[in-house]
C-alpha cells in the first residue's frame, strides 16, 4: 500500500470512528444496531483472496487511529467503523457483543466481580478488531 493510500485509510478510520462514537453515545441501540448488520447472522467465510490481509490492515489502522483520537473510542465503536470499512473492500464480517468479569478485585469470588462489555469483530474466523474475546460469553452477533 502507499504511503498516500494508508493516510487515506487513516482518514477514512478517523471519520467513521468518529461517526460510530456519536451513534453508540447519542443514538438508541435499535438505530446503532443497523449499522452493525443483520443480528443473529453469522457472516459467510471471506471469498476475497487477500481478505485476511486486508482485514488485519483496517483492523490495525482502526485501532492506531483510535488511539490518537480525543474522544477515545471504545470497542464497540472501533468494531462498527471496522465493519464498514471492510464492507466497502466487498469483505464480510461478524461483529460480536459479549461480557466477561473483571479481574478486579481479586478479593471477590468470581460471581461477584463486576462484569462488563465487550465487542470483537471477526472475518473468516480471525479476531481483526477486539482483541482476546476467548473469555467473553457472547450474548448477540451481527453479520
């Protein structure tokens, strides 16, 4: 990729994490879910060849980008900016929502650490967007 087409990919990032962040703050979940897919709808395997590739690139820039922004967004904005890049390169994805206790405290029993939220998203199988979903029980999925 150039150098001028990554700085592209960035800004492209950049506005739909913006985007994304406002829908997930200011928008009811029924609205923002539209923009994460078809719920209870697993994605087909990627027919594009270099689909993994491309995947972990946006997934990359999505997540670098994310770390610069001011607003900070968080995983669930992070998965809805990926997946819409990733539908514009003609890639399908499933966006996954879960929840997992906290390890802190570490005093408390397993059952009574807080729990909280988490979103991945996944092309073909692979995590792009959301890191270690391994202990994250999930409640819903768009594709």
């Amino acid at each position: 990729m150039t150098r001028i087409g990554h700085r592209m990919m960035q800004v492209e990032a950049a506005l739909l994490l913006v985007a994304a962040h406002v829908a997930v703050h200011a928008l009811p979940f029924r609205i923002t879910a539209r923009a994460m897919g078809r719920q209870y709808r697993e994605a087909p395997p990627a027919s594009h060849p270099d689909a993994s590739a491309i995947a972990q690139r946006v997934g990359q820039t999505v997540e670098q980008v994310a770390l610069r922004l001011p607003m900070a967004p968080q995983c669930l904005a992070q998965t809805i900016a990926a997946r819409q890049m990733l539908r514009r390169r003609g890639i399908d994805c499933t966006i996954y929502l879960g929840l997992r206790r906290m390890g802190a405290p570490v005093d408390l029993p397993v059952s009574q650490r807080p729990i909280a939220a988490h979103a991945w998203l996944n092309v073909s199988g692979v995590t792009v967007i959301g890191g270690d979903s391994s202990n994250c029980s999930t409640v819903n999925w768009f594709g």
